[in-house]
C-alpha cells in the first residue's frame, strides 16, 4: 500500500487538509514531491513516472519545502488564473510525455482567491518500468527532491521483472481452479475475469460477514438501471443470486437449485480488492433440425434451418450443440452492471484489467431467433465453434484495460467481445442484446 500523509483518499481531501503537511514535518523523498509553481510538462511527466516506478506516492504543486530538510513549510499555491484548466495541464503532460501511461489521480484544492494546490496521487504496484519520452526512466531517490535518471542495468532489469510479476498476478487469477464431475462434462462456460488495475486501491472488507453476504444477494434481486451511456437508459434488469458462503477474502455467490447444490452453477465470486470472477454456464437449446419450425418467430430463421435440414438429409445434427446467445449476453451484461454497482462508491476503482474464456465450447452454436442471425447464416453458414477454448485477449498476460466511466459501462465494450468470439459480427450485437427472448 502507498505511503498516505492523510489517511484518506485523494477525493476527499480539503484545504484543511494540507496543514497536516506542515505540522508532520512531512519531507520528499520516495513517496513525496513538491512544487511551488508549475513546472513543464516534460518535468511534470518525470516526476510523475519516477514516483510510478518505484513505490508511488504524491506530487504537490502549490506547496513549498524547506531548502535544507526538504518538508513542506507552507501551503502557498499557484496562481490558477494563469494557468487554463490545471488539471487537464497535468493530465496532458502525463499522457503526452510518458509510455505506458501510468495509473494517477488527480485533485484541485482551491485556498483563497485564485490560489490553489493541485495534488496528484500515484498508486504502486504498477506495470513498471513507465519511460520519459526522452528515452529514460527516472526514479526516486529517498533524501531526493527530484526524480533520478536510472542508468544501473540491475535496477532496470528489477523494473521489468516487477512489471512481469504483476502481469504472471493477472494471468494466475485467470485460471478456473473448479473440479467438475463426470456429469458435468461437456456444459459450455462463458468466464469473465475482472482486476483492478492497478491492484490494491479498493478495500471492501465489509462485504466479508453475514450481513454483508446477506446485502450482496439482496443487491442482486434488485432491478438495476441499464446505461448504454449518461444520456440513454436501456432499462433495468438484474440476475438474481440466491446462495452465498466466503471465500479466502472473497465472496462467492451462486444462482443454484436446491436439488443441484453439490454441481457448478452461475457463479460470481467478489473480492474484497475488487477483484471479480464470473462463471455462466451456456443454456443449450433443443435439436433445432429436429424441431417444429412453426414454433420459431423469425421466417428467416424459419426458412434458413428448413433449407439445411433440405441440402443433406445425411447431416449429422446431432454433434452440434445450440445456446442461447440472448441469455448469454443478457448474463454478462446483468453481471457487469451488478459488479459496477456494488463497487460504484469506491473512488479508486478507476480501470480495470479484463479477460474473457469460453470453456468446453466444442461444436457449439450460438442461436438467436431473429431474422438478422438467419441471414448471417444463409450468407456464411452456421457459426460452429471448432475450439474447446477461447481466450480474449488470446493471452491473459496482454493487456485489456478498460476505464471506469459512466458514460461508458463495462458491459458495452466486454458483450460485443464476447459475441465476436462466438463468431457473431458486431453489426448483429444490437440485435442480440435488446431483443425481447422468446426461446
């Protein structure tokens, strides 16, 4: 955990606040630096990345040092009203001057007047090592009130191992350590892994007891407001869960049947970190080919199967396993909203690092009963899956960091992911996700 000077969250912090600074005799050094005006963007970004690659910490502008101890002396801030938007001037230099871009957090304390301090908190536990765009990597020096160009071939290569390290963390978690039985084999799983990236800014420990088990599943039989973005409601919806027990710093909910308590079933396991796995098994369909097809909505779906059971009467539908992809995707989506929802108040929740596995999908085939599916068909043939399984990204170690945004909920970018490893194209997503289910 990164050195706090406040005990509390960048979000939270006052004027009041930065008085703690001074009577600490808080001095620079690894977790620490200030500045009395702003600097360049080039010095910014250094100070920035030095403080990403090595343990974190904060970097305050508007704060003076003393020349002798380095500790803070006086919160004297800037003048805002020369500089337009500081925080998007700090941003802007963070983005613009270093690769990769690290994880940050930013605040604007207004003092009196135009002056004001800007604070910038950078977490550790980072994919390391973060380089200037001059080339170099900098790093803290402990009694240091600049960053250090890091030249010892040792300490870099310790960088890039920390890096890996983090990323070998990512790619464990995704691993699915459940044991299934023999009659359990062959049910297809749709498996979405979320971490927060980077690691250790959530802390939801009171979700570890039997009240907060209890809220959990209440949580999740409530209705829950589906965003496309801020400005366009979808409706509500939820995927109730109904049994819960801890885990090691986990909760583990399930949607089970009282007769199937000892089987895998839909699965959600929260983490006190905000860490997330879900488990959602695929539900088959009855042997279209065999099927009366008067009972499908869709003519072109209709037409389609008729077409195929026509072509070949020696084809053998029996290998072939259809889902509904609707259900699918309407779990994920309900899983999703659910996740963000319950973690919605905890500010350091700001990205997250992402991975999806289909598991056990062998000849499986996705089915949605619209026209659109029918049409896919009749120019491409059917979507057969020919992999047991499939990984988005196509390693867990790659990197799929997708922001916290309300104007952009997880599941919009992580449904169409999915539908597309199915081998469904992006221009039928739309259709699958808000068409009313018959099946």
């Amino acid at each position: 955990m990164t050195y706090n000077p406040f005990n509390k969250p960048i979000h939270e912090l006052t004027a009041a606040d930065l008085d703690k600074l001074i009577t600490d005799e808080v001095a620079e050094g690894y977790w620490i630096e200030y500045k009395s005006e702003f600097q360049s963007s080039k010095k910014i970004a250094r100070s920035i990345a030095s403080l990403a690659n090595t343990y974190g910490g904060w970097y305050f502008i508007g704060v003076e040092a003393d020349k002798t101890k380095n500790a803070a002396t006086r919160a004297c801030g800037f003048n805002s009203s020369d500089v337009s938007d500081p925080i998007a001037k700090i941003r802007d230099s963070i983005k613009s001057n270093i690769d990769p871009v690290p994880v940050f957090y930013t605040r604007l304390i207004t003092l009196s007047g135009d002056l004001a301090v800007a604070v910038v908190f950078v977490p550790d536990n980072q994919e390391t090592p973060f380089i200037t765009k001059d080339g170099r990597i900098y790093r803290r020096v402990s009694d240091s009130s600049d960053p250090v160009h890091e030249d010892n071939r040792y300490a870099i290569d310790r960088l890039v191992d920390n890096g890996r390290e983090i990323a070998k963390r990512f790619e464990e978690f995704c691993k699915d350590d459940r044991t299934f039985s023999q009659s359990e084999e062959g049910q297809g799983w749709v498996n979405v892994f979320l971490f927060p990236h980077p690691l250790g800014a959530v802390q939801r420990f009171d979700m570890l007891s039997t009240e907060g088990i209890e809220e959990l599943i209440q949580l999740s039989q409530n209705s829950i407001k589906i965003f496309l973005d801020r400005s366009s409601e979808v409706g509500y919806g939820n995927l109730p869960l109904n049994s819960g027990q801890l885990g090691f710093g986990s909760v583990k909910l399930r949607q089970i049947e009282s007769s199937k308590v000892g089987f895998n079933s839909l699965t959600v396991e929260l983490f006190a970190d905000g860490r997330a796995k879900f488990f959602i098994p695929l539900q088959y369909l009855p042997d279209l080919h065999q099927m009366p097809i008067e009972n499908l909505r869709s003519p072109k779906v209709r037409q389609v199967l008729d077409n195929l059971r026509q072509s070949d009467k020696k084809f053998d539908t029996l290998v072939l396993r259809y889902f509904d992809i609707q259900h699918t995707i309407a779990s994920v989506m309900n899983l999703l909203n659910f996740y963000q929802e319950f973690y919605s108040k905890e500010a350091g929740l700001t990205s997250l690092r992402v991975a999806n596995t289909m598991n056990d999908v062998w000849r499986s085939v996705p089915f949605c009963d619209i026209d659109q599916w029918g049409t896919h068909v009749e120019k491409l043939g059917l979507p057969v899956l020919n992999s047991s399984a499939i990984s988005i990204p196509s390693h867990a170690s790659r990197k799929l960091v997708l922001n916290l945004d309300e104007d952009s909920p997880l599941w919009v970018t992580i449904c169409p992911l999915i539908a597309m490893g199915f081998g469904l194209p992006h221009s039928m997503y739309g259709h699958i996700a808000f068409r009313p289910r018959d099946l």
